[in-house]
C-alpha cells in the first residue's frame, strides 16, 4: 500500500544484452517502414481489429493517469460524408488565403491540397478527442499534461496501426470545431487529431523523404 492505494509487483521482462540490442535494432527497423499514406483503399477493417488498435492506444500513459482522451470510431457512410464535406470546406478556405505562402510551399513536396476523398473512402474515421476537463458531479476538474497524453495516445495508435498491417493518415483540418458538432460531443472534449485508417490502395504513392539523421536529432552527455 502507497498512501493507502494498493502497488503490485511489477513483472518485467529481461533480455540479454545482445539480444536487447538485436530487438532495438529490429523494433527501429520495422517502425522505420511506417508510411503517412493517403491513398487509402476502401476495402473494409473489421470492428474487432479497431477495437484493438484503440485499447493499444489507450494504453499510454497519461498525466494522473486520467487517460483524457475519447476516440470516435466512425465507419458509418453517411457520417463520414458529413465529415468530408465539412472538412474540405474548410481546407477550401486554408488552402485559399488562410495559410501562409511560406506554409503552401512546403506543403508542395507532399501533394495536398483541399480535396479529402480519403474521409469517405476509409473504412475507418477515427477522430481523437481531447478532455480538457472530468465533470465530476456537476465539478469541473481540469486534467494533467491533456496534449502530451493525447499526443502519446496518438503516437501508440499510429505505432498499433502499422503493426496491425495498415496505414493511417494523421489530418488535422483547421478549424477542426465541426467534428464536436457532427459527432455531438460533450463541452468538454475538444477534437484533436482525425485518422483515417485502412489498406493502402495497390497504387497508393507516398512522398520519397529521408528522415534525418540520429546525430541531427540526438544529443548525447555521457
Ligand atoms: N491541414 C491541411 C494542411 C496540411 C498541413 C500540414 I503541417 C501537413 O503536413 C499536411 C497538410 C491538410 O490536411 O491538407
């Protein structure tokens, strides 16, 4: 007991040095593969597979651990045309004056534009809520750390999708306020990434980037 909360055990698993080494390099390797892809085929995902891709998500760790997050898992038609049509208005008006020109550019070397046919045409919609604050008997209690947890959250849904053989998209149409309305959240959950999720297409084309380097994105002190 720990100020009166029960603590068990923790069961770890241990490997050898050599092999602790072998499953860094292979666990690197495999994630490296990892792919944002928009072409997304419509071939359907089973409920059970998403089920589980979310519990994985939900896994993560959390300020306090409040696990403030809410994901809404869409493969309704006609809700997903809802969505597209009010993410591409939208986009419509980022794409046309509401980002920058130094924004658009960058943009170039991905190919996006306002057209999202990819919100009608996965299987899935996940949309990631985040809860700002827990209403407690009519008490709002603000939670810990909302957009790192949610944001951890996010990274181990995206890690559970590509070890599940899918692909994702992480969208983020801005003002994202319409999915609050369409998926009629509570005041207290605010919309924090869209996902479409699904097979890539046999087409489907991704962008040939590098990603940079360790010693560009690691300092070491030993
Ligand atoms: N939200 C827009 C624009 C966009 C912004 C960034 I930063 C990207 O990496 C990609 C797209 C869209 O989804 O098209």
């Amino acid at each position: 007991m720990i100020n009166g909360f029960p603590h068990i055990p923790y069961a770890r698993e241990s490997y050898s040095p050599e092999e602790m080494l072998q499953r860094a390099q292979q666990y690197y390797q495999w994630l490296d593969q990892r792919r944002t892809v928009r072409d997304i085929s419509n071939q359907p995902v089973s409920r059970e597979v998403i089920e589980q891709i979310v519990s994985a998500a939900s896994s993560a760790p959390s300020g306090a651990h409040k696990q403030p997050w809410t994901f809404c898992l869409v493969s309704d038609s006609s809700m997903k045309k809802k969505i597209r049509e009010a993410a591409e208005e939208e986009e419509y008006q980022s794409y046309h004056g509401r980002m920058s020109d130094r924004w658009l550019q960058d943009l170039q070397a991905i190919g996006t534009d306002w057209h999202k046919p990819f919100l009608e045409e996965a299987p899935w919609l996940i949309i990631v809520f985040k809860k700002v604050y827990e209403l407690e008997n009519g008490e709002k209690h603000n939670n810990y750390y909302v957009n790192e947890s949610v944001g951890l959250a996010c990274g181990f849904l995206l890690t559970a999708i590509h070890h599940a053989g899918l692909v994702a998209l992480t969208h983020t149409p801005s003002p994202m306020n319409f999915l609050s309305k369409i998926l009629d959240r509570p005041a207290n959950e605010r919309p924090f990434l869209l996902i479409p999720v699904g097979y890539p297409k046999d087409e489907a084309l991704v962008p040939d980037l590098q990603r940079k380097s360790l010693s560009e994105v690691a300092v070491f002190f030993e």
